[in-house]
C-alpha cells in the first residue's frame, strides 16, 4: 500500500513552488458563520494562478522533474483546471505541455490551455481515446505523462494549500476539502493529520457522484455514479493511491445535493462576493446545511477553485 | 465655496471607524495589468461590510452623532449600498434607522436593509416623495437625516479607502474611482492630493450618466443625463459640495460606454475572480479600453462594491 507523500516531502514541495503559485488569502464571513453556528476559514484557492489549486501539484510535479527529464516536456488528458496548471506551469519552466482534450471541450477550456501556451491534441471524448492519444505522444516525443492525482508529486503539491491554511489558522478542528480523484482530499488529509493529529478531516461529494463515499463503506473503489452533477470537476474516481489514503486518514465523507451544492455557491457569492465554481460549494454545503457536526468548531475549508463559464451560470432566471 | 474635509478630519474619521469596517486587501491580476499595460492596485470595497465603500461614509457620520442626537436615530432615503450601510451602521451603534425607499424597489434591496436591522419606510418612486417621507420621519422623531454625499462626515468616511490604499501602496501615480454624487470621488480626491500631491486623481463615469463630464466641462452643474445606465450606483448627480471639491481636484473624468463597463465587470470577474458590480467597474473600464493615458503607470483603482442581483445578471445568454 502506497502511504502518500508525508509531510517532509511536502514541505518540500512547498519550498519548490512557492515562487510560481499565489499565497491566496483566508477568508472569513459572518453571515456565512451564522448559517452554519461555526467559525469558517476560507482557503481561497479560487484566486489561485489559473484559478485553481490544480496549479499546486502541477508546478510540483513539474518542477520536481530532472533537467533532462524536463526538457522534452510533458503530457495530460484534462479537460478541466488540471489542463490550464499543467500548461502554465511548463511555461514556467519554459518547456513545451502537450494537452490532451476531448473534441467536444468548450471554446473557453480550449482557450484557457492555449492561452497558458499549452499544446492541444484533440481526440474523441473516451477515457480510453484520451489514454491512448497521450500514450501515443509519450512515445513519440519523450515527455513525461503527469496523471491528475495518481502521483505522490500532484498529492504533495495540492497538500500546501492545507499547510498554508494551518499555519496560518490555528487550533482547526475540521478542515474540508471536496472529492473527486482524491489528490487534493488525501494531500489534506496527510498535511492536516501531520500537523494537527487531533483534527477531524472531512471531504465533500456531489450525492451524485458519491463514489468515494460508497468505496469507503464498501472497503474497496466502487464506480462512478450515474447521476449528473453541476460540479463538474468532481467526476473522476478514487484511484488506489488516492483510495489508500484516504481510508486511512479521512474521518468522514459527506454527501450533498445539486440544490444544496447551488444554495451553497450563491451564499458565497452574495455574502462573499467571491467567485466559486461549483466543485468549491460541495465542501461548503455539508456546513451551511449542518450535515456534518461542526457546531461551535473553527473549520477550514478549501474553496479550489473559481473556473466556470459566465455564459451558463446555474442561477435562474427569475420565477415568472 | 466648501472645501470640504481636510486631511486631518478623514484620519480622525478614520480612527473612529476602524472597530466597525473591514480593512479591505489591495489585490492585484497580471492578465488586467496586460490589458492596461499598466500595474494596478485594485482596493476592494466590494469586500467591505454591507458590501460597498458605503459602511465607511456612513460609520463616521453615525458614530460621529453626540449621544443625545445619536439617541434618537438617523434617517435616509436611499434605494442603494447607501441605504445598507446606514441600517448597518446604527445597529452598530445600537440606533435605530428609518430608510425611506420607493416602493418599486427590488425585494433583494428590501431584504439587504431589514436584514441589517433598519426600518424600511415605503414612498412613492419619485424624488419629491423620497424627500417629503423622509422631512416627516426627521420632524416626527427628533432623527437625524443623512444624506448619502452632500455630507462631510459622510465624504471624510468614504475617503479612508484612499488612505489605506496609498499607504499600503506607495508611488502611486494615479487613482480612479467612480463618480456619482460626487462622496467616494471627492473624498479619494481630498485624501490622495493631500498624501502625495503629484498623484492625478480620475473620475470613471457612465456615458450615459455623464452630469459629472459636462459639469466640469460647463463649469456649472449639470442635469443628469437622459440615458439608462447598468451602473445603477451612478445614477446620482453632484451637489454644490462635491461639486466644488472635484472641480479644485479631480484631474479628469473618463467616460465609457455599456458596453465597455460590462466587458470590465466581466473581466475582473473572469481573472480576480471578485464579484463586482457594474458601478465598479466604471472604474476599471477606463483603464482596460486604455481610454486614460496610463501606460507604464502604477494605479489605484477604488473598486466601490460588489452588491448586485444573481438572478439579474447582465451577462448573456449563449449564442443560438
């Protein structure tokens, strides 16, 4: 079994990064507070370069990367925030991205890799077209594949969005993180664990995408959900490293629903007037619907990221 | 001629106010400082208390109240961020506050003054009736009116982002803020001549609510303009007080178009991901349409709030 990066390791890559991503800042809001009779505090890796904490483990991996290894780039399948860091980062380091997309990705992801320099393979929107589109450029360029989540570098990296937060926050007794392939939920889990042993570590989930919920009743990685969610960056499964961890280290995984992931990311726009996609509300919603024990706590929570397209907002138009 | 506040007035204001707002963060975006080529140093009311630069003005006038007067609460007519903030801040004080607002207004401005704890006094739409209804509260309970600029207490209040802007930012070499009935304009000006006199100081206005262009222009008040502006904050126009000040002070008053303030709001939402509202962005836009010569220039932008309704968005639909 495969323990994750420890802390070491991240403090490492804290080091590594720390001239090529955002200190964001932590927030907090009383009306947000009164909804959810606890002390919240915001880690806003929505205003994290590129508008994610993806950028994290992308400039980790990235930089972790031997000269010669480096020189002949690298290569992800994404169509989300994990494409848009892994391209500005290899700009960073002035080496070429490939990025991998399906052909039906949105104008705006498309423009958010181009504009970061990245390259664009486009092929058919199959996981097994994305896998064999980049296996084919890593044969034929040299470049180093860097998986979204399966990789203790990207864990590590995205794990210094919680170690900012506990340093500068003391005494948490919760912290929440959201859940999709589990590198940003099993980093936290390690870094918050490592500094703080009695800190509770809960992760977020669309109920319908509730997948690492159901692999941690189940004891093993179930499959994805049927359901559809907004939260769109929260689609991809555990992987075993991620799974690992996470049964280890994460005391809980809380559910909620696309009303409640909606309620949620309108609250913080009102009475924030920050800019969350929907991904970040999942790990507010389980607080401001009190669906985990949080009463009286100080809980951080990571808000990852801030990317959704203005031309097709969730809220409503008004009732007629 | 009213000189308005001097210096040592908004530093006393500031302190008076300090317990009761936010010190909001200067933020800063690489991809607007490319649009503008140009640094910016956005100060973000939109992240103040009640959600605008408002709470600052409206603090120091309430707690500038002697006891005795201050016993019998305020009143104001205001449908806006001014009308929050007066509701706010008398709670604060634990006062009351009659806000006299038409009858038409939106129940989200409705519920914003409620939720702070003022008494909403319903008038007819017109100004006359705002006045009249308002006349009757003051003589009926000894309250004290507040008007929402033509007030020094209220321009002292509103000048105090300007002071925590430039000493948090030095060698500034211009500041831009919105410009309405003339409070927030007048007070940066007053604050920044006096900090550092060689700094040009610039008023953003809707084209289509230009009464301070022509103003300035003429040499003489002017009547608003005839024409509909998204910028619902700037509808105002100036009074012989602010008038007089901008006049002595203001170096320019850049105008724009809707269009051009919705690409701004757009943009600072879609880079800082910050949620502003379109008469903020009256101030942004003069710099990304590159409409200001400011090329190369460090500049302070007064980002005046962030209040605006979700469900009423000004962002389109997709394209058919």
């Amino acid at each position: 079994m495969n323990a994750g990066p420890d802390l070491p390791a991240i403090l490492a890559g804290r080091e590594r990064i720390t001239a090529h991503i955002h200190r964001t800042p932590v927030m907090t809001c009383r009306s947000l507070d009164e909804m959810a009779n606890a002390r919240i505090f915001f880690k806003c890796e929505n205003l994290q370069r590129t508008g994610s904490f993806k950028m994290r483990g992308a400039s980790n991996a990235i930089f972790s990367l031997s000269e010669k290894d480096a020189a002949f780039g690298v290569v992800t399948h994404s169509s989300g925030n994990h494409a848009a860091a892994i391209a500005c980062a290899a700009r960073l380091r002035g080496i070429p991205a490939w990025v991998v997309m399906p052909e039906n990705s949105s104008r705006a992801k498309l423009a958010a890799v181009e504009g970061y320099g990245g390259y664009v393979t486009l092929c058919a929107p199959t996981l097994e077209a994305r896998e064999s589109t980049a296996n084919k450029l890593v044969a034929g360029s040299g470049a180093t594949l860097i998986h979204p989540y399966n990789d203790d570098r990207i864990i590590a990296g995205q794990a210094t969005a919680a170690v900012e937060l506990l340093e500068e926050i003391t005494e948490l007794d919760m912290v929440i993180a959201p859940v999709s392939g589990g590198g940003l939920l099993s980093g936290t889990a390690i870094a918050a664990k490592s500094m703080r042993p009695a800190i509770r570590v809960v992760g977020g989930e669309p109920k319908n995408a509730d997948d690492a919920f159901r692999s941690l009743e189940s004891g093993e990685i179930e499959p994805a959900a049927a359901g559809k969610t907004m939260a769109d960056g929260l689609r991809a499964t555990l992987c075993e490293r991620t799974f690992a961890i996470i049964r280890e280290r994460v005391d809980e995984i809380a559910t909620v629903t696309e009303e409640e992931i909606l309620q949620a990311m309108r609250a913080v726009w009102e009475r924030m007037k920050i800019i969350i996609e929907p991904s970040s509300a999942v790990a507010v919603a389980p607080l401001l619907t009190r669906r985990v024990r949080a009463e009286g706590m100080r809980v951080g929570v990571i808000l990852s990221g801030g990317n959704l397209d203005l031309d097709h907002l969730p809220f409503g138009a008004p009732p007629h």
